[in-house]
C-alpha cells in the first residue's frame, strides 16, 4: 500500500501531451459609455439642489432588452415604511461617480406619484 506522501509526486504530474505550463486566457470587457446596473440599483438620487430625494430600488427593461423605467424608492427609513414610484430612465442622469440625480424632483413630487407594484 503506498503512502500519501509516494502519491503525491504523481498526482502532481500532467497527463501525457499536456503542455507543463498551460495559458490562461482573462477576458475583460470594459464598458466606456454606460454604468453596470449593480452601481445604480440601490445609489441615492439627488435632485439639482443636491437634495436626497430617494434611492433606486430597481431598473426595468423594455421587451428590446433597454432600461425603461427606474423604481425610486422614496420615504421610510432603511426600506420600511418607503413608496416605490417609477419614472422613466432619460429623466434621471448620471453623473461620472455614478451620483443619480433626477433635475428639479422633490420628495413631495415623487411622494405623490403612483405607487409602484410589481407583479409575479
């Protein structure tokens, strides 16, 4: 019976035909003229007078797979209590440290608004 320590130097060796130092390929894709989705879900949005208006809750997308609409959660305090509303995305902007602001909202605007629901 060999021991573990025998084992090992064989474990350690490539199969037959298998180059001894293999190359691994890194694919990286960089986006220069958009923001990933997980930067702006959850971000605060501000209006033009640097005011905390809401948060974004979450995005919806359209049936051509683009952004449509942005659920601002507004009110409550961490989530409880908070109205969802939705408002479609080329009225919010981004800035380049990924700030939302949404240009002269007001909480008593967006607090007025329908209500957001979502369906199963």
């Amino acid at each position: 019976m060999a021991t573990l320590a025998a084992a090992a130097p064989a474990l350690a060796q490539p199969a037959p035909g298998t180059p001894s130092h293999p190359k691994l390929t890194v694919a990286s894709v960089r986006l220069d003229n958009g923001y990933r989705a997980s930067k702006i879900i959850g971000a605060a949005v501000y209006n033009d007078q640097n005011q905390q208006v809401g948060d974004v809750s979450d995005l919806f997308l359209s049936k051509q797979n683009q952004v449509a609409m942005a659920v601002i959660s507004v009110g409550g305090f961490l989530g409880i209590g908070a109205k969802l509303v939705s408002v479609p995305i080329d009225k919010l902007q981004i800035d380049g440290k990924n700030k939302v602001i949404m240009a002269g909202a007001t909480k008593d605007e967006l607090n007025h608004m329908p209500n957001t629901q979502f369906s199963n």
